[in-house]
C-alpha cells in the first residue's frame, strides 16, 4: 500500500545514514519495524511476573531476530 508522509528532511537523513538503507522507503520499513518489536517486548515485559517461562531473560534474547 502506497502512503505519503512528510518527515523533516534532517531526520529523513539520519534514518538514512543509520539504517544504511539505499532508499526512504527502506528506511522507514525498517524504523516501523523495529518500533513494532520493542512495543512487542514492552508488552510481554508488563507480563513479568504473571507468567512463567521456562527460559530465562538472556535466553529469550539470544532468540531475538
């Protein structure tokens, strides 16, 4: 799906060079997913405490992709 956004150039330029993406596009491709992730991980963090793993945070980690 095709969206247009207005993201301030200098800031367009940092996920550019951070991401070592070739395009925009791949730039905010990967900024929306990493966002994604670490609001996953806040989720399952909030559980701590009222689930149990059987692996333990260094383990969950290394799983990490």
């Amino acid at each position: 799906m095709r969206s247009t956004v207005t993201i301030e150039k200098s800031i367009l330029d940092r996920l550019l060079k951070e991401t070592r993406s070739r395009t925009k596009a791949a730039a905010v491709k990967i900024a929306i997913n990493e966002y994604l992730k670490r609001k996953k991980i806040e989720e399952i963090m909030a559980m701590k405490g009222k689930l149990e793993f059987d692996r333990n945070e260094e383990e969950i980690k290394g799983h990490e992709g």
